[in-house]
C-alpha cells in the first residue's frame, strides 16, 4: 500500500474510503458522491477540484462507478 495521500489506484482510493474514513459503500452513498462530483455547481467538488486537481476529479467518479459495478 502506497502512503501517498492521493489515492493513485482504486485499491488505495477503496482502502481510503472504508478504512481510513470508515466510509461504507452503499448503493446510496455512492450515488450521491457520483451526483455531487459530477455537479460543478456542488460546493465540496469546487473544493475538491481546487485541491486535487480536475483529472483527481475524474479517476475518482471511475472509482466511485467501479465500487458501483461491484455491489
């Protein structure tokens, strides 16, 4: 495991998410940070692309879709 602190790949980004921040991948949660990162008026994805950048942005929702694809 990486000790970066941008998840360079969905196993790091998935461990992030559900160990690190104790996160549970549900159906729900993880349509509704697909719908906030794919809103460009939503105000922590303002945030979020500030931080970590636009292609962060989008290896993020591929992520997020992949988790989704696995339930």
């Amino acid at each position: 495991m990486s000790t970066a602190l941008i998840p360079n790949s969905y196993e790091e980004w998935r461990h992030c998410i559900t160990v690190i921040c104790g996160e549970e991948l549900t159906p729900s949660y993880i349509e509704e940070r697909i719908k906030a990162l794919n809103s460009p008026k939503d105000y922590m994805t303002k945030k979020f692309v500030d931080l970590y950048g636009e292609q962060q942005r989008l290896k993020t929702l591929e992520w997020f879709a992949k988790a989704k694809n696995k339930l």
